[in-house]
C-alpha cells in the first residue's frame, strides 16, 4: 500500500476504493493498525529486517480544501498514483497516529506514543 506521512509526522494518508470491505470497515470503526516493514524475503531478513506497527484512527477526507491540500502530499511522493487518488471512486484515509511499535534486529522491541 502507497502511503505518505503528513508534514507534521503525526499522521499518514493512503488512498483507497471506496467500493470496498477495507473502506466500509474503517468507516464502520476507525480504530486501525498498519504494519510497515523492510522485508525483502532474503536470508538477511532475519537479523536486518524492521517493522513499524502504527495505531491510530482512520477517517476519509472529504472536504474539498482539505482533500486537495493532502491528495497532493501523497502525490508528491507516489506521481504514479494521481489519477486513481483524484477519482471520485477513491477515498483519500487520515489515520492519526496514536502510538508505534517497532521492531528490530529480530527481537529487539520499542514503542512510543504520539
């Protein structure tokens, strides 16, 4: 999934259908988790690979100004993605990051909150 983090760092954006069982579940409950990781399916991954496990509350964007301002932050690092991020058919998701969980070197575990 393409993502992009706000400039703020404390939320990321994504786009997705919304003629799906993804967007119909967040709008029926906001509360999501997302995992990010480095995998590449190698022997290194064992020892080298991380993961970042984000919290938080999803929620389409839907006012014009708002909508245009963040469909362009997303843009800005995925070009590729414009004409599916401005159809209507897409939803433009604001997950507002509660905490994080990362994990590294295998097993080594640190969280935060925002």
């Amino acid at each position: 999934m393409a993502f992009a983090l706000t400039p703020d760092c404390r939320a990321l954006l994504f786009a997705t259908p919304k003629a799906t069982m993804n967007h119909r579940n967040m709008i029926r409950n906001s509360r999501v988790s997302l995992v990010i990781d480095s995998r590449e399916n190698t022997n290194k991954d064992y020892l080298g690979a991380e993961a970042i496990t984000i919290f938080g509350r999803a929620h389409e964007v839907k006012q014009k100004r708002a909508r245009t301002g963040m469909a362009a932050t997303l843009t800005r690092k995925h070009p590729t993605l414009r004409e599916f991020v401005e159809a209507f058919t897409t939803a433009l998701m604001l997950v507002k990051i509660e905490s994080c969980l990362h994990v590294g070197r295998f097993q080594s575990v640190s969280g935060w909150k925002v």
